[in-house]
C-alpha cells in the first residue's frame, strides 16, 4: 500500500511540469485562434484538381466513399473552396508536420449547387482526428452552424503530420471548406487551472493524513 501511495504521488508530482496542460485545444474563433496559435495561410487553393493535391505542405486525399474537388461554389467562403462528391470525408498529409490547423468552414441549408448542399440537407456532425505517423494524438467532433461562414481549428502539444476529417452523419450533401491555417513552430504549454492546482493538493494532502494513520496502525 505504502508503494502504490508513493507511486501515485510521485506521478502526480512529475506530471505538474510537463503533462498537466491541455494536449488538444478546439477553437470556433478564428480571431483567438490565429492570436493564440499565430497560424498563417497554407497558401492558395486551386480552383480545379483534387486528389492528390498538394498546397504548401498540405497534401488533399481522398477519405472512404468520398472524391475531393476543389471548387468556387460558396460565395460566403473567400476565394476556392475543398468539397467531396459522396461523404465528406478527407485525408490531408503535412509535410513537417504542424502543431496547429484551421480553417473556414460553410454549412448551407439551400439545395442549389451554388451556395447550397446540392441535395436533401443533413445536418451534420463531423469527427477530426490528428496523428503523428499510424500514432493517433486525439480527436474533436464539430457540428457547423447553418447558412453561416464558421470556423474550425486544433492545436495540439505533440507535432502531428496527418489530419482525417470524417462525415460520421454519413449523408452526401455539400458543405465547403476553405482558407486554411497551419502553425509549424511549437506552442508554448498551457498551464493547469488553478482549481485543479488547489484539488491536486489537496488530494496530496489526503494521501498523506491516510498513510500517517495506516502507519499508525501497523505499529
């Protein structure tokens, strides 16, 4: 007992200056997002291709059931625009790396090609995962608001080098996403809360009080 109390609270003591951060932050304002990341623009979209494209060092690849276009169809989104004939489902390669990604994303109600979602409309929850190699570092789910231009972004601790985002609703209407942002450097650590500072403590405490009185009573 005396061992694994021990062993508890050292881990706690060595996780204080190193893990205890967040390792994935999910952000919706683009403004805080490029402020606290310092993101800038992976360059252009091409207004034509799809799999297999690269910008910067962001290579587009198809994910399951989809085939990737780049396109000029959401007018709320400055300049091309990535979409998918099929689930939106995408793979995107970084050459580097990043620790951090973004981008403008649209969700149209409307069933025009233009400015629209081309079919009946879903709305739909999507799933973006990152990874380092085969390695996954975690996911978010995001769901856009509709008719709006929206923003998504990620930032992680850990460099990672592919991102997949799935249509986990599974349906084959039209959302656009464009303007993308990438941080390559390293991002500084986020420190823990104070509250959960003041619990770590106070759980240390705790463990100390019960192994005083456990070896109270051994004696």
């Amino acid at each position: 007992m005396k061992n694994k109390t021990a062993l508890f609270m050292l881990s706690v003591i060595l996780c204080l200056p190193t893990l205890c951060h967040s390792a994935l932050i999910q952000y919706n304002d683009k403004d805080l997002f490029i402020n606290s990341t310092l993101a800038e623009s992976i360059g252009e979209l091409p207004n034509s291709g799809g799999h297999g494209t690269t910008v910067g060092p962001v290579t587009f690849l198809n994910g399951p059931g989809a085939s990737i276009a780049f396109t000029e169809l959401a007018t709320v989104i400055t300049g091309q625009e990535l979409a998918a004939s099929g689930n939106e489902n995408y793979n995107l390669n970084i050459d580097g790396g990043a620790y951090a990604f973004g981008f403008d994303a649209y969700e149209p109600t409307g069933r025009s090609m233009r400015d629209g979602c081309n079919s009946t409309c879903f709305d739909t929850t999507f799933e973006l995962t990152i990874f380092n190699g085969a390695t996954e570092l975690g996911k978010i789910s995001f769901n856009l608001h509709d008719d709006v231009l929206d923003f998504v972004g990620i930032s992680s601790d850990i460099l990672f080098n592919r991102i997949e985002i799935r249509d986990i609703t599974g349906t084959d209407d039209n959302e656009f996403f464009g303007n993308m942002l990438i941080t390559r450097q390293q991002l500084a650590s986020v420190p823990l809360p104070p509250t959960v500072l003041l619990f770590l403590s106070g759980l240390l405490v705790l463990l100390l009080r019960k192994k005083t009185r456990l070896s109270q009573l051994s004696h």
